[in-house]
C-alpha cells in the first residue's frame, strides 16, 4: 500500500514531538517534512527543520498542524493553493481565524479539532445529549487542568465541550460563554457557561462538565494520561481526510456519531 506522505507542523512542541514518534510506528505514514516558525539548524530523524512554505508543502500529501493560530492561517492559505489536506490541533482562534478556516476548507479538505482522543468527543457528544435533554432549570459549568505551559484558556477542548452544551440548545456558543475564570479552587454556575482553567505541573489533560438544577448535579468527566492519545487520533485523522471532499470535518465526522 502507498505510504501517506506527513509533514508535521510545529515538530519542536510537545505535540509535534509526540507525533513524530507515533508516525514511526505507523505503517500508514512516511514522514517526509517537519517545520516550525523559525529556522533551526537541526535534523531529526535525518529530516531538516524548514519553514512553512510552497516547496516544503509540495513534496506532502497531509499536513498535521499543532502550532499557534496566526501559524495555522498561514498554513492554510498556502495549503489551500497546493490543494493540500490539513489536520489541525491548534487551539485559541478568534471568531475571525474561524470564520477564515471556513473559508479555506471550501477549497481543500481540512479536520479541525480541540481534541483528537475518542474519549473526548464521546464526552462531547454525551454533553450535548446531557444539555438537550435538560431544560433551563440546570446552569452549567466547565472544568480543566492542563500543564503549566499550556496558554490559552479556556482549553479548546473546554470550548469542544462548551459547544456541546450549546448545540443541545440550539443555541450559539459565542452568546453562551460567560466568565472565564484562572486557576480558581472553585468557580459559579452562571446563567451562561462559566469556565475555569487550572494551569499546573505537567498534566497532560482533565475535563469536566457539570449541570445543577440546585436539587441534583450532573457530571461528565474525561481524564488523559498519555499524549499518544492525540497524536494516534492525528493520525487516524489525516488517514481518513485523505478520503474526502474539501470541507470542514471533525472528529465527530470520523467517529460517525449520530
């Protein structure tokens, strides 16, 4: 079988790292680029470190990209005009960014997701079933703890789950986020969704969703112990976008949950 050729945005971070080692243990991928924002003079795996650019992305079926937002358009934009596949991981887009995603993926095929791990989008769904099924009597709050480096908050897997709650609404997510807390030992329901991020040592990933009707609490919670979790869910990603028109897909696409 014909080796999918990956190039892997953002190879330095944690993420990037990550999938370079499970890339090597797929029989599915040849990894033929690695890039990051700035040059280094360094090879790994015998390949050398390029920017994003038209001749690195040439030479890719897939690009897995898990930078930053500003990076992520960039990569996009050029990938767009080579009639690339995408897979981003990157989190903490505007309403702009996203909008501008969309625009992108009406030309290439592109899975955009907060959270590549099947647990995670089996919450996701799971909170949306939750919030349906709920009248307004129950507020809603979101938890997470991620590792000290993380920067964005809340986590785009917060977001995910934030998302979850307001389709099961029928509502939109933007007019349901309410106070974004940082680091708090406890945090309201409010008549919007409230969040509180907890940043600290090197936890890889908790997540949790409560709704009260003051009587009772409900909660869904997901728990993640090792990074190849998301990267095999990558990669699982890219494998399945190659199949696909151009348009903007999910994790939920690929798992085919109803």
């Amino acid at each position: 079988m014909k080796k999918i050729k990956l190039c892997i945005s953002g190879c330095m971070g944690r993420m990037g790292k990550q999938l370079i080692k499970s890339s090597e243990k797929n029989k599915s991928f040849k990894l033929v680029a690695l890039t990051e924002s700035k040059i280094i003079k360094k090879k790994i795996k015998g390949i050398k470190l390029e920017l994003n650019s038209f001749n690195t992305f040439k030479k890719t079926d897939v690009i897995i990209d898990f930078t930053v937002p500003n990076c992520t358009i960039e990569i996009l934009k050029i990938a767009s005009k080579l009639k690339k596949r995408v897979v981003i991981g990157t989190t903490g887009f505007n309403r702009s960014q996203e909008n501008l995603i969309k625009k992108y993926s009406k030309k290439i095929p592109v899975l955009k997701a907060g959270n590549m791990s099947l647990g995670v989008n089996l919450l996701m769904y799971l909170t949306e079933i939750t919030s349906k099924s709920l009248n307004d009597e129950y507020l809603s709050k979101i938890f997470e703890v991620h590792h000290r480096h993380k920067k964005d908050y809340p986590s785009g897997t917060a977001l995910m789950l934030g998302k979850g709650i307001a389709d099961g609404k029928n509502k939109n997510l933007y007019n349901l986020i309410g106070k974004k807390f940082l680091n708090k030992k406890s945090f309201p329901y409010g008549k919007k969704i409230n969040f509180n991020s907890i940043r600290k040592g090197e936890i890889i990933g908790e997540h949790e969703v409560k709704f009260s009707s003051g009587k009772e609490i409900i909660t869904l919670n997901h728990e993640a112990f090792d990074r190849a979790l998301y990267s095999d869910g990558a990669l699982t990603a890219s494998k399945w976008l190659m199949k696909k028109k151009p348009g903007l897909y999910s994790m939920r696409d690929l798992l085919n949950f109803s």
